[in-house]
C-alpha cells in the first residue's frame, strides 16, 4: 500500500496517465489505469478503464472518488472491483466529409486529400 502522500495533489481526470496504480475503497491497489473514456471537447468524463490480474475492467466515473497525479481511489471495495464489467469496445472515430463518411486516418492522407480537392485529383 502507498501512503497517501505518494499519490500527489489532488487532479483532474484530464491529469490521468496510463500506467498509474488504482486503489479500491479499502486502500488496497487492484490494478494500473490503462484508458480515460471522456468527451474531452464537452468536458464529461464517463470512467476509466483499469488493467487487473483478471482483465481490463470498466469503472463508471461515479464509482471513481478521488484522483491523484499518481494515482486514483475508487469508491468501490476489492471485491466490488471484481465484479466489474469488462472494457467497452471503443468505436472507431469517424467523420462526416464532401464525400460521404470517411474513417479517421493519419495526417499525411488528410493532407493529401485536401491537395487533391484544392488542386484537382491526379
């Protein structure tokens, strides 16, 4: 168990870094955080998806108490944390262009394409 000092000031879920250990209620350390799930551009953080023994798991962002710079609490117990759920399936990003809908790609092609558009395809 880490004292509470080593966890840092008090953060912001925009602050959370894969890696960092997450505790149930009970100050025992159930796993790493692996993933922030948020709408970063409204400001609505839905959860965090944390690596245990067993498997990622899904923590809705009620059930998160406090976050640290290194580390987070949950509000639930060990054996609480057991039970979670698994990790979502993440869809891809997709955005709505002059040609229909089209899968996020890399900047390079996102470049390319608007050349294409500005200066005629070739």
């Amino acid at each position: 168990m880490a004292k509470l000092a080593d966890r840092g000031a008090p953060a912001s879920y925009l602050m959370l870094s894969r890696g960092g250990p997450v505790y149930a209620r009970e100050e025992k350390r159930e796993g790493k955080g692996d993933q922030v799930l948020a709408d970063f551009n409204s400001d609505v953080f839905d959860g965090i998806v944390i690596a245990t023994r067993s498997g990622e798991r899904f923590v809705d962002a009620p059930r998160v108490a406090e976050v640290y710079e290194h580390a987070v609490v949950l509000t639930l117990t060990s054996d609480e944390v057991r039970t979670l759920p698994g990790a979502p399936k993440v869809p891809p990003v997709i955005h709505v262009g002059p040609e229909g809908l089209e899968p996020e790609r890399d900047d390079e092609s996102r470049l390319r394409r608007a050349w294409q558009r500005v200066f005629g395809r070739r």
